[in-house]
C-alpha cells in the first residue's frame, strides 16, 4: 500500500496548527486514494510522558503510525544540516508518494534538499484537490492533484501525483483543521537518528522572528497601519489561528506566509491586497465592507493612519458582535 509521510513541527514543546493540518490533509488523501499515514516527528531528549501526549495528539489527528526520531541534533532548529540525512532515510525506507510539510520556515528548508536526495517534485504553499476519475464498468479512481499559482499568477501550476513515477515532496497551506479522526493511540516507532553531516552544528545566538507568527495563521486580516491601542484591540477579539496584518508588516511574512482565509479591509493599499494571499491557489480572498455610519466616516476620512483606526474599530466591533451572538445562542 502507498505510503504518506507528514512532519510535525514543534514549537516551545507543542504541536503546531499547521501540522495538525498536515496530518488532517493526508488523512483526507489516504482515505480517498488508499494509503498509510505516517507522521515524522523530530525531537530533542523528551521524557516519555510528553512523548506519549505528543503521540497522542498525532493520532487523534488521523495518523496511522508514528516515527519519532529523538537526539540532541534533533532538539536544535529545522535544518538540512541536522534534520536532512534522517528524513532522506525515512524516505528511503518507506518509499512514500507524497512528503508533507507544515506551512511556516520548516518546510522552505527541509523540503527542496529532501527532494534533490530522493529525486522528488517539489511544490512549495500547495492545496490538494482529490478527484474522481470515471473509469466505467470499474469504479472510479482518486486523482490526487497538488497545485499553487505560478510566479507571474497568471496561472496554477498542478501536479498529479498518479501521473508522476517519482514521489512528491510539498509544503502545505496553513488551513483549519477538522475534529480528531483517528484513534487515541497509534504505534510509534523510535528511528534512530543517522549521523548529521554537521555534527558540530549548535546554535550560538537567536532572535525573535517578527513574521513567526504569520506562519500559523490560517486566516490573516490584511489593514492599513493603525495606532498601537486599535491594532492591540482587534487582536485581543481575533480567534485561534487568525493575525493582522498591517501595510508596514506587507513585506516581512510573504515567503513563508499560506493562509486558507484573507480577509482585506478597506483601509488596506493596492500594494497589501497584492500580497495577499500569498502565492496560494485556493484560498478565499475577501474583501471587507462596511454598511454602518462608522464604516462610511472611515471611506471620507483622507489621513490613512485615522482611516485605517476606523476601519480597525468597526472590524473589532462586529467581532465582538458576533462573539456575543454565539454565546446568547
């Protein structure tokens, strides 16, 4: 049976939502198409109690059976210097058609190495599409279709996994997951860790990564620049998985940034919507208006800076709205 392998990205000691959606795509894919997910987890020296949480939580998400790979190489950052000759194992082992990442850094610099190993494809921020085929009088086939917009967007690239005779390395969106679809427990299997070609790679210094954040998101709001205390209100009001961005932070998430929703408010520039989404071919763009008073001041308002709080505060508001609406029911 054909083999998917999703990798879990961890961050301060928890599973990212990204990875959970990995491993909920490849569950959906397996189902459809007919094969065994397996989950690839890296990590430093871990006491067993969390490593059976971990476990636990990859299961529930739809994973058949884990590998886990645990070395003080493995505890420091994603990197084909540390990660690269174990994940080139597991894929040599398994033979897997499909080689998931997470959304966000992990995947931009393990998969293009992985991929040149094993002589895969490679396809960066991609949506899967699973499609029957009719093939009458046999039952149809699942067409497993990978794809994103191309550099210029003025058009998808697709890949279809059954036309290929080489595996497919990819790099996900970063969309919402569904309920636990597995089983409380799957079978974990410690990998032993291979030699790094770098032994001596160790981490010397680190900083915070401003755009970290935007690598999680599922849902991004894209505004114009705001003061310090309305872009603070918004953001205290958005749900798990949601982030603003604001005109200034155009720039800074734009590689690694997949969000599945991208919601552009009116206060946002040309230059902003331009960016977003970033570079994914099925996520939902839209563009936000506003019907109220408030809204229409914020349109006449000519300083962007009082637009663009106008606009933050009405978007607030109808959050808090809604929230309210969800609680009285």
């Amino acid at each position: 049976m054909a083999s998917i392998v999703a990798y879990i990205e961890l961050r301060e000691g928890a599973i990212t939502r990204p990875s959970r959606f990995v491993v909920a795509e490849a569950r959906r894919i397996a189902d459809s198409a007919g094969a065994t997910v397996f989950a690839l987890l890296t990590v430093g020296p871990l006491a067993q109690v969390e490593m059976d949480r971990l476990a636990s939580e990859i299961s529930a998400a739809g994973a058949d059976r884990i590998l886990c790979s645990s070395s003080d190489t493995l505890g420091e950052p994603a990197l084909d210097a540390t990660h690269g000759a174990l994940l080139a194992q597991v894929a040599d082992h398994l033979r897997p058609v499909l080689f998931l990442f997470p959304a966000g850094g992990t995947g931009v610099q393990l998969g293009p190495p992985l991929a040149v190993r094993i002589g895969a494809a490679y396809m960066a921020n991609a949506s899967i599409a699973v499609r029957a085929e009719g093939r009458e009088p046999a039952p149809d086939s699942q067409r497993v279709i990978l794809s994103k917009w191309r550099a210029a967007r003025d058009g998808l690239r697709k890949i279809d996994v059954g036309d290929l005779e080489r595996p497919v390395v990819a790099s996900l969106i970063s969309g919402s997951f569904p309920p636990p679809a597995g089983q409380p427990y799957a079978e974990v299997e410690m990998v032993p860790c291979p030699d790094a070609k770098f032994p001596e790679a160790r981490v010397i210094d680190s900083e915070l990564d401003p755009a970290a954040e935007f690598e999680l998101c599922a849902a991004v709001v894209c505004s114009g620049k705001g003061t310090e205390s309305t872009e603070r209100a918004l953001r205290s009001e958005l749900p798990a998985g949601a982030c603003l961005v604001t005109a200034d932070e155009a720039e800074s998430p734009a590689p690694t940034v997949a969000p599945q929703h991208c919601l552009v408010l009116p206060s946002a520039h040309s230059g902003l919507a331009a960016h977003s989404p970033w570079m994914v071919s099925e996520a939902v763009r839209i563009r936000v208006e506003y019907d109220s008073a408030l809204g229409a001041t914020a349109r006449g308002v000519e300083n962007p800076a009082a637009r663009a709080d106008a606009d933050l505060a009405e978007f607030t508001a109808a959050l808090r709205r809604a929230r309210g609406q969800g609680e009285a029911s």
